[in-house]
C-alpha cells in the first residue's frame, strides 16, 4: 500500500507541474524515494502525464533495476539516483521547463536569492550545472556537484531541478523559484534589484525550518 500511495503521489505531481504551468504534455520528471524500502517511483518517459495511471509509474531500485512497471521510466533516471545516492536527506526531485528559471539557464546565469520567501526554501543562489547532452557521461556528474548541499540547481540551457524530503517540498520550491526568477527580471526592468546576503539568506533559511510554524514541522 505504502509503494501505491507513493505512486499516486509521483503521477500528483506530475499533473501538478503541467497545472501550474512549469511543463507541458510529457515534459520534466516527478520522482520520490520511499524511506522504508529504499525504492524510487519515477515518472515514465515521454508519456504525458494526463493519459497516465498510477501504475504507469515506474519502480525502481537505488542500482538503477526497475521493479515493477511496463514502460521505460524517465530518460535521466540515473541522474535522479545519483542524487538519491548521494544525498540521504533528500527523498524527492522534480525537474522543469519553467519559463523564467529556465531562462537563467540560457544564460548561465545563478538566480541570486532576492525574495524572503526564495530564502526560506533555498538558504543560498540556485547554481548552474554546465549544459551536457543527456547521453554524456558530464550530465550524470556536473549537475550532482554543483547542487552540493543546496536544494536547487539549474541544468545548463534546459531546466530546473529542484528538491525536497518529500514531493510537496520539491514541488514547493519549484514554484518558488520560478516565481522569484521572474520577480528578478521584471525588478530589473524598473531599478536594481537587492540581493540578500549569504548571512540574511540562511538565517531565514534556518528560521524558517527550525522556529516558524506550528511546533513539530520540519522543513527541507
């Protein structure tokens, strides 16, 4: 039941990217680690998520094995499991073509922390991973070590990724990036923007995971 649960949820989001507006049709990935068993449910590839069932989504384990599932499951899983395997604390990844996050891409431009509601979710500037075809050993690589500890990092002119220890976190941070990504621009258009510093960045970042909200809720 838990791995069902945790299918329906992979599809939610999915659904939810094309909703709010940061993919289209088969485009970007939704993909959650279950705690317990270790498994990854990911989004199948080049399918679009409105004709898809729950069982569509595929099961996989950390090795790259798939355990249950009838389609080819997203054409950079490997990638998505290199950042489970890296990362313990992160259990859930989904990737977008945003419009305006995706513009900073083109750009190869980091998206500076300018809002409060940015700095709460991401504590620091959403880095660039240099552009790598999806078949070149870099695009397994790069965009791993740029993330770091972050929660958030941009694949070179293609899109967002971005993180959570659960789908609502990852989903979360990804409206608000795109959000803030056009927040920047259209500042531009009217003066310069402020940017936060690495010192107001994190103490908003840690207040808001450690002391706001109700007693118990945790974030990341």
């Amino acid at each position: 039941m838990r791995l069902e649960e945790l299918r329906n949820d992979v599809l939610k989001t999915a659904r939810d990217l094309a909703k709010y507006g940061l993919v289209w049709m088969a485009g970007g990935t939704a993909c959650a680690r279950d705690v317990h068993s270790g498994l990854v449910a990911v989004t199948p590839s080049g399918l679009d998520y409105a004709d898809l069932h729950a069982e569509d989504v595929v099961l996989m384990d950390l090795q790259g094995e798939v355990i249950e599932g009838h389609h080819k499951p997203s054409c950079a899983s490997e990638l998505w499991l290199r950042f489970f395997r890296k990362r313990k604390d992160l259990n859930a990844i989904v990737h977008t073509h945003s419009c305006y996050a995706t513009a900073f891409s083109v750009v190869n431009q980091p998206i500076p922390i300018i809002t409060e509601t940015q700095a709460d979710w991401f504590g620091e500037p959403i880095p660039v991973a240099p552009y790598a075809h999806v078949e070149d050993d870099a695009f397994l690589h790069d965009p791993v070590e740029a993330l770091g500890n972050g929660y958030g990092v941009l694949l070179g002119r293609h899109g967002v990724l971005t993180f959570g220890k659960n789908l609502r976190d990852a989903l979360e941070r990804a409206l608000t990036l795109e959000e803030a990504a056009k927040t920047f621009i259209m500042a531009k258009t009217i003066g310069t923007p402020e940017i936060f510093s690495v010192e107001e960045a994190r103490r908003s970042f840690d207040f808001y995971h450690t002391r706001y909200g109700q007693p118990g809720r945790k974030g990341t």
